[in-house]
C-alpha cells in the first residue's frame, strides 16, 4: 500500500515589530523590522495617522492673517478660547496665539513667538495664555489642535503629580510649561479643555493659528 508521504514547510519567524511613543499624539505604533533596516539610525518619530493629517492640512500654508480668516472662514463654535502653536522647522522659530471668544465677538487675544522652539511648547504657551484670558468668574472651553495637550492636561498630569512630577518611562518633555499649565488650568473652576481639529474649517482655530504664525509676518 502507497503510503503518502508529507513534508513539512519550515515555519517562518516572524520578527517582532518595534515600537516608538508618537511625538504628536504620545500613542505607540509599530514599524516593521525591514523597513528600519533600510534606513540604519533612524527612529520614527510620528506615527501614520498624525504624519497623514499633517501632510493634508493646507491652511498652515496659506499663512494667512486674521484679517483673511475671518473673511474667508465662518464654520464652526462661535464661544471658547482657541489656542495654536507653531514651529517651523520643528525645532525652530516658532510662534503662539490665543484667542478668547463669546457668540463670535473678540474678548481678549494674545499671542507672542520664540527665535528656537518646537511645535508642543508653542501649543503649551498658547494654552497658558488662553487660561489666563478668561475671567475668573466666567466660564469657557479652551480649544486646542493638540491631542497631546489634552491628553497631558485632563489625563496624564494629575498621575504625574502623585507620583512627584515622574512617570514610568523617560522625561516628561516641557515639564516647567507643563506644571504652570496643569496648576493654572486646574485652579480655574470655569475652565474645559476639548480637541478640536486642525485646519477643518473652523473659523476660530484658524485665527488662533494665524496669530501663532504671525511672526512670520509683518502683520497678524
């Protein structure tokens, strides 16, 4: 009687995939082995979702002035303050602003830049000059683009705090405007802090980032 006979295929090992802490948004993501190979010494620094949002907003590049914003945009919350920080390159000149709005009219704003900074200490910038915009008997949400921001404010620092301003793994980047932020933020009883997204329209966001990159020009 024939007998079949089986052979059996080698497995393949599959190598595992590393993982890095996004600079944006401070969520892991994994790269293949093989494409770390081709390029020796490099570490990924973004993950896909935030290196893809940042390639198809197009407004930071019109670098428009507020005066342009507010003729060409009119979507989205009419009350709130908006926040924006800017570096470009990132690290390099950068830039901050905030505005502080109720039912579309103009409270207060501020807005200020740096010669060498990088894009998350301009949007913490921005977020401590929002705080101190706001009255303290009024109530508001801040807006910002930030994911990190909001994570770090309404998450991460009041852990961070307990623990003695430490977390399990590394620095905690931008400590200083981090505490001044968490300390101003949390000792305003009126205060929200929300994620709104970056270059969607929305009138407000894009003032606050015409006033972030403001430097850039001889007018806001």
């Amino acid at each position: 009687m024939n007998q079949m006979m089986s052979k059996s295929l080698p497995s393949c090992t599959l190598l595992p995939m590393p993982s890095f802490a996004c600079e944006n948004c401070n969520k892991n993501f994994t790269v293949q082995s093989a494409t770390l190979a081709k390029f020796p010494g490099w570490k990924p620094k973004r993950c896909f979702n935030c290196k893809k949002e940042s390639s198809t907003s197009g407004s930071r590049e019109q670098n428009l002035t507020t005066a342009e914003v507010l003729e060409k945009y009119t979507a989205g919350p009419i009350s709130g303050v908006f926040t924006d920080g800017a570096a470009e390159p990132n690290p390099g000149p950068g830039g901050w602003g905030a505005v502080y709005v109720v039912d579309g009219k103009i409270i207060a704003e501020d807005y200020g830049h740096e010669a060498h900074t990088t894009n998350n200490r301009m949007e913490l910038e921005a977020l401590i000059a929002a705080c101190k915009l706001v009255p303290r008997n009024e109530r508001a949400t801040i807006h910002t683009d930030s994911q990190l921001c909001v994570n770090t404010i309404n998450i991460w620092a009041k852990d961070w705090e307990a623990k003695g301003w430490k977390k399990k793994k590394g620095e905690i980047k931008n400590l200083e405007l981090v505490q001044e932020l968490y300390e101003l933020f949390h000792g305003h009883p009126g205060l929200k802090l929300e994620w709104i997204k970056a270059h969607d329209g929305n009138k407000w966001n894009e003032y606050a980032d015409a006033l972030a990159t403001a430097y850039r020009r001889k007018v806001k």
